[in-house]
C-alpha cells in the first residue's frame, strides 16, 4: 500500500472517531457502572431497540462463556428492554431517540463509548440476536481464545454471521422468553456463500447463505454481508467503519489468514428467523432506519406474506462447533 493510501485511510478514521465524539451528544446516561470494569475484564458493546424477549438467554449465554462486563445503547425501546437492562448489575447503559441511521446505523455512538470505556480490553460487539460459537468453545472460556491470541500478538477475530432457521414455517412455533432459539432454529446452510475480498480495506466479504437464496435470488450481490469482526483487543485508536464488518486501522482486517496459514475464526450463529422476525421486519420498515432505505426489510417483508420455509433438503442440523470446523466454517488455526 502506497503512502497516499495509507494517509487516506488514516484521515477516514480520524473522521470515523469525530463522528463518534459529536454523536455522543444523542446518548443519556441511565446506569453508568463502568467503573466496575477491573483490567483485564472481557466486554460486550451492543445497541440493541424492543429486544426484550431475546435479553434473559442472551445474558445467560455470554455470562457462562465468561463476559465480565455489558455496555449498551438503547435505541427508544418501548417494550420493557430499558427497564430489564437498568437491573442488571453488570450492565451498563445508555439511551437516544436519535436517529440511528444518522449514527451511522449505531457505530458512531458505540465507537465514541469503546474509545472512553473499552481501551486495552478484548471486547465483542454483537447484536442481541447473535452467538458466538469458537473452537473449543464447549470446554475453554472465551479468556482462555483471548489469552492465546494474545500470545500471538493476535488483535482481532473474524466470525462468519452464520443464519439459523427451523424447519417450518418461520412463526411456527412460539419463542418463549429464556428459551434457546436454537432448539428452535438449529438448521443452516453448509454452503451456498458467495465470497471476495475488498481490495481497499483488505477483508473477506461474505454473502449468502438462506436469505441470499430465499429473499435475495433475483440480486444475490445485494443480499447483506455475513463477514464479521466481532471480537478485537480494542485500542482508542480503532474504529469500526462498516457495522463490525470491517475496521480501520486496515490489519486488523486480515483474520482469515497469516503467512501462508489459516488463523482462529469463528462464528455468530444468528437467531434472526425465529416467530418474532415478522414483527420485527414490519417495525423496521416502518421506522426506516435501515441501509439503502431498508432495502433488507422490504425483501423480508414481500416474503413473508407467503410464509416461507428456509428448510431444504441441502440443510444441515446444528450439533456443535466441530461440525462447522469439518464444514470449513470455523477453523481452529494454531490453537491446540
């Protein structure tokens, strides 16, 4: 890369983390228990709208897996979320009515609070519907995959957004709060992905899988990226650019391979298409806060008026996170 390249790159972030200070003015503080976090703790960054229902098993899963800390945006719930959220003593909170789309789809205000509260810690960033399955994961906290890669002076972790949905219809059966969605949602789809690189940022880019082929087969370069960089020893000089797509400084998008060999990655399985989905798809056209117009949610939306199974005969049951290794979805690289 060129020296004109790299200053590019350099001024893009600098405005990347002007947008985050000015848009912190959206943000209320609610309950700020940041200073709880010890050195050395593992955080999760979220901004999460109406997810209620999803918040007791998304707790559950990231507290076992050994999350010390929770830091959040509340996007103008109305459905309970602020409230469970505010009792929870190892979440911290903050809340806006501010257009998220302006917030550049929320980065802007998570990159402003990971400058402030995440420096020198291993954070992960996910949406409430997003669980991150590594290898090992079944034995070995996420410490033990933090400690490692810091070993081997490794910043960051890539993780495939990995769609799960059942077997019938998607509002077949009911999602109760608690529950697991995966025994709900435990299919996928073991290929059927689209894959590039993107030349000036240097990370994979994904696309594909059940909503490429079932909402998006008529412009599958048109449906959403499923490449993620969800977890990173952060710095107060990083900056998500797109989502937690892809980052800036540009390395830290080089996840998938290090001289010559593959690397650890992961991935988020998603319990997007579960019995909430229509609802959900229906508040977010309404809202129009979504990119290009919230061309996702209008895709979703000219479906699901026909009840479509995502099942197929191709589909593969989960059963854990040596499946997806043999699949060729997660890989393990040098950790043994």
């Amino acid at each position: 890369m060129g020296l004109k390249e790299k200053v590019r790159l350099r001024v893009q972030r600098e405005v990347r983390h002007m947008r985050a200070r000015r848009r912190q003015r959206d943000l209320a503080i609610v309950a700020n228990r940041t200073g709880r976090i010890q050195r050395g703790d593992i955080l999760i960054f979220c901004t999460l709208r109406n997810e209620r229902i999803r918040l007791p098993y998304f707790f559950e899963y990231y507290r076992k897996m050994g999350v010390n800390h929770f830091i959040f945006v509340d996007n103008g719930s109305d459905d309970g979320t602020r409230d469970y959220l505010v009792r929870q003593e190892d979440v911290s909170l903050w809340s806006t009515t501010a257009s998220y789309k302006r917030a550049h789809f929320g980065i802007d205000w998570l990159n402003g609070l990971m400058r402030r509260y995440a420096h020198n810690h291993w954070c992960l960033t996910v949406d409430p519907d997003e669980f991150l399955v590594y290898p090992f994961c079944d034995t070995r906290p996420l410490r033990a995959l933090t400690d490692w890669m810091d070993s081997c002076s490794l910043r960051s972790m890539s993780a495939m957004l990995l769609d799960m949905y059942p077997r019938g219809a998607i509002g077949e059966e009911p999602y109760r709060e608690g529950q697991d969605p995966f025994k709900i949602a435990s299919w996928f789809d073991t290929g059927n992905y689209q894959i590039s690189r993107n030349g000036q940022f240097g990370n994979v880019w994904i696309q594909g899988g059940p909503r490429g082929r079932a909402f998006f087969g008529d412009n599958p370069f048109a449906a959403p990226a499923l490449n993620k960089i969800p977890l990173v020893r952060w710095h107060r000089r990083y900056a998500y650019i797109s989502s937690t797509h892809m980052m800036l400084p540009r390395g830290l998008n080089n996840t998938y391979d290090r001289w010559g060999g593959e690397q650890v990655s992961g991935c988020l399985m998603h319990a997007k298409f579960i019995d909430t989905f229509g609802a959900k798809a229906e508040e977010e056209m309404r809202r129009g806060e979504h990119y290009a117009q919230s061309r996702e949610y209008a895709a979703y939306q000219e479906q699901l008026s026909q009840e479509p199974k995502l099942w197929t005969r191709w589909s593969e049951q989960y059963v854990n996170w040596r499946q997806l290794e043999i699949l060729g979805l997660i890989s393990k690289g040098n950790w043994a």
